[in-house]
C-alpha cells in the first residue's frame, strides 16, 4: 500500500524535514539534562544521542539500497522504532527522548495523507507504551502514570492537529493549481478563439475589397474563386460558432436527443462518403470495417455524426500526405464500438488524460486550427448516449479513438 502524498514544499520539503529530524535530536539532548534521574537508563546522554545521529546519518543513504526505504511511510514507522528504542535504553517514562516522537509526527503531517499520519500517531502511541512497560522505571507510580498519559495526549493532539492544518493546506494548493490550470486553458482559448475569428474575417474581408475592386472584365475569371474563398471562410466560422453554441447548451443540460433505430454500419459509411474530397485532396485513403448485420441502435443521428466528424476531421488534419486512416465498427459486449485509427505524429502519454477537457489544445496542435472543443464535445454527446470515448496512441505511431454505444435488448434489432 502506497501512503506517500505530494510534498507541500515541491524541493524544499527534504530539507525542512532534515533540519526537523536534527533539531529534535538537539532539544531530547538539551531537556535531558532537566530530568538528572538514572532510574531505567541503561545508556547515557551521549552516547544515545551519538546513535540517533549516526542512525539520522544512515537513514539519508539506506533507500539507496534498501528500495522498502523509499517509502515515506516506512521510514517513519522506522523512525518511530528508532525513537522507541531511545526512550527504552534512556529511561522509559521520563526520557528526553520522547521528543523524537514529535518529529515523527510533524513529519507525517507533511509527508501522508491523513488517514495515514493518524494511523502511525496510534502506531506511535502503542510503540511509547511498549517502551515505558518494559523498561525498569515502569509506570507504577502516580507520577509516572500521570506523565505517561500527558504526553500520549501530547502526541495525539500534534498529529491531529498538524494532519488537519496540513491536510487543508493541500486542499487549498490543489484548489489554487486547479483555477491556474483553468485560467491558462481559458487564456488559452480566448487567444485561439481571437485567431480562428480573425483569420476567416480577414479572408473575407480581402475577398470582399477584392470584388469590389474587380474590373467588369475581369469579373468573371476573379469572381467564383474569392466567392468560393468567401464561402469556406464563413463555413468556419459557423463550425466554431455552433461549436461555442452546443458547449454552452451541454454545459446547461439543455442537448435533448432525438434518438432513432439506427444501422449504424450505414450511418458510418454516409458519413464517411462526405469526406472524399478532403481525401482526395491529401491524397489519403479510408479504409472502412463496418461489418453488416450488426444490432441497430437508438441514437441522435446529428449528434453522432458531429462525434465521428469531429474524429474523421482529426484524423484527415494530422496525417501526413499519403497516409492511411480507419474507420472500424465492432460488437463489444453489450455496447457497439466505433473507432477512427490515423498515421498521425501520435499524443504524448501526459496528454493522453487531457485531450477531452474543455479548451484543451496539445503541444503538437498549437499551430493547427481549433480552439480545444472538438474532443469535450464528442465526449459530452458520447455520454449523453450513456457510451464512454477513449484513445490509445503512442509518439509517432499514430492514434485510435473509440467510442461506444450500449444496446439496450428491447433495441436490438438486426
């Protein structure tokens, strides 16, 4: 069981819990020079505060070679033996050295997760109790018992106080990364968006001027090629305007979908047929698995076809001139599976997790046209169709996104 957490001082926690671990060792040599008794001490000052350094020492090399060490939670359970052991040979109830116990704590604060800092303040606690019984000083006495007890309260007040004050303080960091990421991903989008509506607007605007400018007899050699400029520049910008449209409307549950018995097989191969000049043009072929007589399923066709547009689109826009790309349609279990396969560069594993996210735009895409809704939309209407949508990819082998669509049995007509 993993119980390491994410340091709260990224580079600067080691350090702080170095200085921690020999200031504690400082003050159990300082405060034992207050308590004088010999009863239950079977080493003295020195030489255990000798051992706990030479053991803090060790302790910074170990995990070089004992792997179970690079565990946060293992080396402070193993700071705690050590502590106990330092409390038995010094004099049980009345050592010094029960302030290692502390550090032990402070540092699980900063180092585990909450559950996990109170679970080794118990282990703590029953290590100090073990210590104290053993040792010949024992706990007899009223004032031992008394002093046994106070500092068991001791410890469990530092860890649950330090777990909480900690545990919020992550929260808080983790709040705070959350609203920068989304700031950098709006920031992101607004540049993109600004971009995508200057592009086509100047376009047009320069066709426009130009056939304004135009000489009657050149009108017709000019006019259908700035036309058609025109036309595909305002096909653009109604494909991002309807994309900020559905966002808004997904996002205030307001998509309601017009499902119909559906031969997907069909559908995709429609669908597929619209893209042919874009192939064409790239010199790319289209290889189509939509085996027959598969279940039909109930779904909103507009929206379907936007999802694998959306797919078929990617898959054109990154594969290189000459490439391959799939379009592929399988029984999975319950559910069909519907998959678009390119010979594009690929997505980093880091992105992976991230291309479905609003406004999300990866490295290898900064320069191609989007604005990053693409994929949070297909994913939106996917879901809507209570299917799920995936990729696998690796760097420089291309990419398959899948998406399914359950068939319900009262649905299943072939």
């Amino acid at each position: 069981m993993n119980h390491d957490h994410p340091p709260l001082l990224p580079g600067g926690i080691d350090r702080v819990l170095l200085i921690l671990r020999w200031l504690a060792l400082a003050l159990a040599v300082g405060l034992s020079f207050i308590d004088r008794s010999t009863e239950g001490v079977f080493v003295g000052i020195f030489p255990l505060a000798g051992g706990v350094a030479a053991y803090n020492l060790a302790v910074l090399f170990l995990p070089r070679f004992l792997p179970w060490l690079r565990q946060p939670f293992n080396v402070l359970a193993l700071d705690g033996l050590i502590a106990t052991l330092a409390v038995y040979l010094n004099g049980g109830y009345h050592s010094a050295f029960f302030i290692l116990y502390v550090f032990v704590l402070l540092a699980a604060a900063f180092r585990l997760s909450m559950m996990s800092s109170l679970l080794l303040a118990d282990l703590t606690a029953l290590l100090y109790i073990a210590a104290c019984l053993l040792n010949p000083a024992g706990v007899g006495a009223l004032q031992a018992t008394y002093l046994v007890g106070t500092k068991l309260t001791l410890l469990l007040i530092v860890a649950l106080l330090s777990s909480l004050l900690l545990e919020q303080l992550r929260r808080e960091q983790e709040e705070t990364a959350r609203e920068r990421a989304l700031a950098e991903a709006q920031a992101t989008f607004v540049s993109a968006v600004s971009h995508e509506l200057r592009t086509p607007l100047t376009c047009i605007k320069t066709s426009v001027e130009l056939l304004q400018a135009t000489e009657p007899q050149d009108a017709d050699e000019s006019r259908h090629e700035l036309m058609q400029t025109i036309a595909d520049h305002t096909a653009r910008l109604e494909s991002l305007v309807n994309d900020l449209l559905q966002v808004t409307r997904l996002e205030a549950g307001q998509i309601v979908l017009t499902r119909q018995p559906t031969d997907l097989a069909l559908f995709l191969r429609r669908v597929a047929e619209s893209f042919e000049p874009l192939l064409v043009r790239k010199a790319q072929t289209l290889e189509l698995d939509l085996p027959d007589r598969l279940p039909r399923v109930w779904v909103d066709r507009a929206r379907i076809e936007d999802v694998v547009g959306n797919l078929l689109s990617n898959a054109v826009k990154f594969t290189p001139r000459g490439g391959h790309i799939r379009l592929a349609l399988r029984k999975d279990g319950n559910s069909l599976a519907v998959s678009v396969s390119d010979d594009g560069p690929g997505i980093p594993p880091d992105e992976q997790a991230r291309i479905f996210d609003k406004f999300y735009i990866g490295r290898d895409q900064r320069s191609a046209a989007g604005v990053g809704l693409g994929l949070y939309i297909a994913r939106q209407l996917i879901e809507l169709h209570g299917g799920r949508i995936t990729v696998k990819s690796m760097p420089g082998q291309g990419a398959t996104f899948t998406f399914t669509i359950p068939v319900k049995a009262d649905e299943a007509e072939t």
